[in-house]
C-alpha cells in the first residue's frame, strides 16, 4: 500500500514536482496570513516604484522642455534688451538727456527720460495758455479756429501769422493817443471857432495836454512837413502807408525835420501854445487820401480788435487787408525759402 505524505499539525504541505520527482515543503499555517498579504503588498510596491520611476522619468523630460523654452525666451529677452537699449540711446540723443555711465541702470535712464519729457510737457503747457492768451490779444477766439488747427504748432502758425497781420496794421495805420495822458476837450466836426466865432469844420480833435508834454507818433511814416504857421502854430505832418496822413500842431518844440523816417511810439516834439490858440493843447488830425476824418475810431483802437473796419466807413478795407494779407503770404515764403537754402548748405 503506498505510503501517505503525513502532514505536520497545523502546516500546509507545498509540493513542487519536476521530472526528477517531488519536493514537499511545509509551511507554518500561521503564515498563511503573511503570505496573501505578501501576494498583494508585493505587486503594489512593485508597481508604486514603477509608476514613481515613470513620473520621475516625465518630469525630468518636462523639466528638460520647459529649460529650452526658458533658454529661448532668455535670448528673446536679450535681444528685446539690446533692442530697447538702443532706443533709449536715441531717445536720449534725440533729448540732451546725459547717461553716458554704464552703470545706470534702465529703470533709473527711463525716469531720467521720463522727467526730461515731462518737465517738456509741462513747458509746452506752459507754450499752450500763453498761445491762448495771444490768441485772445489778437482777437481769435476758440470758435474762430478750426479743428485742424487745434495742435500747438498750428495755432502757433495761425496766430502768428494773424500776429503779423496785426502788427502791419497798427504799426502802418495810425492808431492810439500821441500823448501819454489822453482826454479830448474838442471833437471832430462842425463847431463854432474859439477864436474868430465862425462856424467850421474842426478837422481833428484837441488833446488836454500842459506845455513841454511828449508827443508820440502814432504810425510809421515819413515827414512830409515840419514848419511854422500862423494858423497851427509848430506843426508836424507825418505820411503814413495806405493812404494815410497824421498832423500834430500848437507845437512848442519840433523834434523832427522833413524827410526823418519816424517809426511807431517814437517822440517827435511837445505840446505847446503855438498858432491860433488860447491855452496850451494838441490838435491831431488823421487824413486818408487827403481829405480830414473822425479821429476818435482811430485814438481807441486797440490791437487785436477789428470794430474799426465796419464803424469807420470811407475805407476800403476788405482789399486793404488782402494786400496786408499777400504781403504776409510774401514774406512768409521769402524766409522759408532762405531757412532752406540755409539747410542745404
């Protein structure tokens, strides 16, 4: 009868068989236990360990990436440095602005710049409200400009161009008092003589003004007269542009003699008593194309306002101010012809 393999107590018999027979091994039953966790616990360390080497694989592959995007993006930013660099030294050619020391750093060079331009603006503000202010003297007003012509350069064209326009006019015209002190005690008109009683024209008005006052021409000109008479007394004629004459009598002392070029705002003699008079005063007459008008328009014309041209009748002034006008557009081109000659030399 075969014999039985006679299991221990409390063992398990383990048979492995080849063709060299069987082995029998036993194993305590009490690890059994050991053994089925062992069973599992191996294969999930063994695949943790293989998932961790697996991720640890993925990020150095990730980390290796993302380095050459890092690399990539340092040249471009190497290159953006170099690049702003370079424009900085223009803006700081182009600006004065001094950074010649290596060591100065980009933020402290674009809060140099930024401090150089800002001070710029502020300057040009400054430009700004005063080209408002002579824009106000001249007589533009905001509606009057355009909205092409609401930059600073233009409106520093236009208003010096209108600038130029104004200054012919009051420089060439005889405009304002020839005294310092100005109060008319005899108007322009038909009036009773102070001294031969006769009802006549008094060609000009009388000026309120003690012996030995200055006396002022009122416009460029020329001397046309500068002589004695028993009826003005010591009188200066002065021609001026356009068709315009000025006359300055009861002199008590004549600075001037024919022929003197007499340029706006210059003295040319003093108030006195001279002639028919019977106290001392000015008489001052303004004549176009020779015959005697009213005065009063022309001593209260102040620079920048037009009332003149409609109030004063008689004068063509429409085809006046276009000559003044072409005169301008003139001159204008004659200098800009000269500052490019200049450049090209």
């Amino acid at each position: 009868m075969k014999n039985r393999l006679k299991k221990p107590k409390n063992y398990w018999a383990i048979t492995i068989s080849d063709i060299s027979g069987s082995k029998h091994f036993f194993v305590k039953s009490t690890s059994k236990r050991n053994l089925i966790i062992a069973s599992v616990v191996v294969p999930v360390l063994i695949f943790t360990l293989l998932g961790a080497n697996i991720f640890q694989f993925n990020t150095v592959a990730s980390l290796a990436f993302e380095r050459e995007n890092l690399n990539q993006e340092l040249v471009r930013l190497n290159s953006l440095s170099a690049n702003i660099n370079k424009k900085l030294v223009e803006i700081e050619k182009f600006s004065g602005v001094d950074t010649d020391d290596l060591e100065f750093s980009f933020d402290k060079r674009i809060k140099l710049i930024g401090n150089f331009y800002k001070a710029k603006e502020e300057k040009y503000a400054g430009i700004g409200n005063r080209v408002k202010q002579i824009e106000k003297v001249i007589g533009i007003s905001e509606k009057n400009s355009s909205q092409k012509e609401s930059d600073l350069a233009s409106r520093v064209d236009r208003a010096s161009l209108v600038a130029s326009r104004e200054r012919i006019l009051h420089d060439s015209i005889p405009n304002g008092y020839p005294l310092e002190n100005h109060v008319i005690t005899s108007g322009f008109g038909m009036r009773n003589h102070p001294i031969t009683k006769v009802k006549s024209l008094h060609e000009g008005v009388d000026l309120r003004a003690k012996t030995s006052k200055k006396v002022f021409s009122t416009a460029d000109g020329l001397v046309s007269n500068a002589n004695y008479s028993d009826l003005s007394g010591n009188q200066i004629v002065l021609l001026h542009n356009f068709g315009f004459e000025t006359r300055y009598s009861h002199l008590k002392k004549m600075l001037v003699s024919d022929g003197d070029v007499i340029r706006k705002g210059d003295l040319i003699g003093y108030s006195g008593n001279t002639g028919r008079s019977l106290a001392s005063h000015l008489h001052y007459e303004i004549r176009y194309l020779g015959k005697p008008i009213d005065p009063f328009q022309f001593v209260e014309w102040e620079f920048g306002t037009h009332d003149i041209f409609t109030q004063v009748r008689g004068i063509k002034w429409p085809s006046l101010l276009r000559l003044i006008n072409k005169q301008i557009t003139h001159q204008t081109l004659q200098l800009s012809r000269l500052e490019h000659t200049s450049l090209v030399k």
